[in-house]
C-alpha cells in the first residue's frame, strides 16, 4: 500500500524562521530569528476593541504600508471577516505604553472601523530601526504594498544619504524600479487621496497624476484648488456601489485630467499692483494703492482718528471737483 503525501497547506504561512513554542492555550508565544541570527520571543495578547486605536500605533518608515490609504473601501475584504475572526494574529513591539505594529496596518484599521479586538503576537525586546524594518519586510502576510508605498520608504532611504545606485542595491531592485516607485511617491497627497481604493493605480496612473500636478504648478495652481473643483463630481462616482475599483479608478482619473485642463486652461486673472504711499518704521503700519484691474482702492492701517478724518475731507472734496455737476 503506498503511503500518502503529506496534505499541502492552503493559504499563508508565517515565515520559515518563525517556530513556535508549546504553551497554555493562554499564553502562546512564537520565536522569530533576525537576519543577524538573533532570536526573539513574541507573546500572543488580545487587544480590546475600545484600546485599538489609542494603545497601537503603526510608524510608515518599518511597517512601508501607506496609512492615509486604508480606506474603508480597499479594506472592504478584511473588513467583511474580521468582526468574527482574525485569520492572522499582526506583530508588535511594545513601546512604552503602546504597541507598535510592525505588520498587520490594515487589519488593525480594518478593527478600528467596525469596533473589535485586535489579535498581536507582542514583543518586549529591543529591536533597532533596521531589525524592525527587516523583519517586517521579512513577515508581510498581507497585500503587497504598491508602488507609491515603497516610494515612501525608499525617499526615506535617500534622505539618510543614499543615492539610487545604492538604494537599488541595498532592496535588490533595478534602478529603473527604483525611479518609478520614486516617481510614485512625489504625486500630491491631496490627489492619491481621491482615490478611495489606491492600490489600483499603476505605474502609468501615477505617472499621469505628477504631470498633472507638474502641469498646475507650472499655472501657480495648487493641487487643493484642483480638488475643491470637482469635489460634487467625485461624490457621485464614489457614491457609486455598483461600480467595480478599476473602473471606479478610470472615471477619477479622467475627472481629474478634464478638471486640470479647465482650470489650466482659464484666462489668468489680474493681479494687485500694490505701491507705497508713505514709509513707516512700524511693520503693521502703512498707507498704500492697490489697483486690480478696474479697481482702485486706497489702504492705511493704524492711522490716528484725526488723519482719518482728514483723508475723508480730502477724498470728498476731490470726489465733489471732479464729478459733481
């Protein structure tokens, strides 16, 4: 009789490094080995639902995952299961009186917006800016983080002094990644954040989204006046269950380029010509003309009440010359 295979496991797996440990059904723990052979214990906690938000934090920089893009629509699938089970307990290292999550951002937003408990296998050792990083790169059981998320933690990588030579060599990526993921991250908050879910963009998406902000700054417009114009549209889209994240993705974007062109696109108004009538040695005292197209307009500030009373003469007098019949 021939023996039988060993069943495959279905689904994620936590790293190979992990082991875990025999223990009550209270306390589990698991060991993680670093990348420098260093192991550390991790015990298992349940967080209350009402703790979630005020006792875990997560820092972008280790954990690479954008936090102002989970958004209750791209954490719909989580959200949809969590309330009643957490398939994958995140991983945290206490801080103090917090916890910081080194993996698991988004079922740990996903907790946060429907109310409940929160599963975290919790450190208490020391663990450096690098080893956290590292092993939160290590343990990803999550969705990939897009392009725009790796560009964030690359520009980190760029400020500590590294070129793209470097950076390229130092995450095993091609500098030609490098650059896009880069380019990702330069896109305006203001406009990734029209987007309810952003881990449909791609590289081409982003790339269209910084000429356009390219584009407006060029005109001196600022990406917030972009988005105040077609806020009433964008409800509408959004508000749009029946439309699938793609295409939802594609009507924005196209919201998006037709409103830059109209705003870019409009005859650039008059700007204020402001002279001096008098120097003061005060900072917050003048006397000015402001003309703006048509419009004529006379300023002072800080004036006593009898030359106020002065120019008021003065002003009526010259009025009554000059147009009084």
């Amino acid at each position: 009789m021939m023996s039988k295979e060993p069943r495959k496991t279905i689904g994620r797996q936590l790293n190979s490094q992990a082991s875990i440990v025999e223990g009550t059904n209270v306390e589990r723990s698991q060991i993680f080995t670093l990348k420098n052979g260093r192991k550390v214990t991790f015990k298992f906690i349940r967080v209350p639902s009402s703790e979630v938000e005020a006792t875990t934090f997560v820092n972008q920089e280790t954990n690479g995952r954008d936090q102002l893009a989970l958004t209750k629509e791209s954490l719909k699938s989580i959200i949809k299961t969590i309330k009643f089970q957490q398939f994958f307990a995140c991983i945290g290292v206490q801080k103090g009186e917090r916890i910081e999550i080194l993996d698991g951002s988004r079922r740990r937003a996903s907790a946060i917006i429907v109310h409940t408990g929160l599963d975290v296998m919790v450190t208490n050792e020391h663990l450096s800016a690098e080893e956290a990083r590292q092993l939160a790169k290590d343990i990803q059981t999550a969705k990939e983080h897009n392009l725009r998320e790796i560009g964030l933690r690359l520009l980190g990588l760029k400020e500590s002094g590294l070129n793209q030579k470097d950076i390229a060599e130092t995450e095993g990526m091609s500098q030609a990644k490098v650059t896009r993921a880069m380019q990702a991250a330069a896109v305006p908050q203001e406009l990734i954040l029209l987007f309810p879910v952003q881990s449909e963009l791609s590289f081409s998406d982003y790339k269209s989204l910084l000429e356009i902000s390219e584009n407006l700054s060029i005109k001196d417009i600022s990406s917030q006046q972009l988005v105040e114009s077609l806020s009433e549209e964008l409800d509408v889209i959004i508000s749009d269950d029946h439309n699938p994240d793609d295409e939802q993705k594609a009507r924005i974007l196209k919201l998006i380029s037709k409103a830059s062109h109209t705003l870019i696109s409009k005859p650039p108004k008059d700007r204020s010509v402001v002279s001096s009538l008098w120097s003061f040695d005060e900072k917050d005292k003048f006397a000015r003309k402001r003309i703006k197209g048509r419009t004529l307009t006379y300023e002072f500030n800080r004036m006593p009440k009898e030359l106020q009373d002065e120019l008021d003469k003065a002003i009526a007098e010259v009025l009554n010359r000059n147009l009084s019949q």
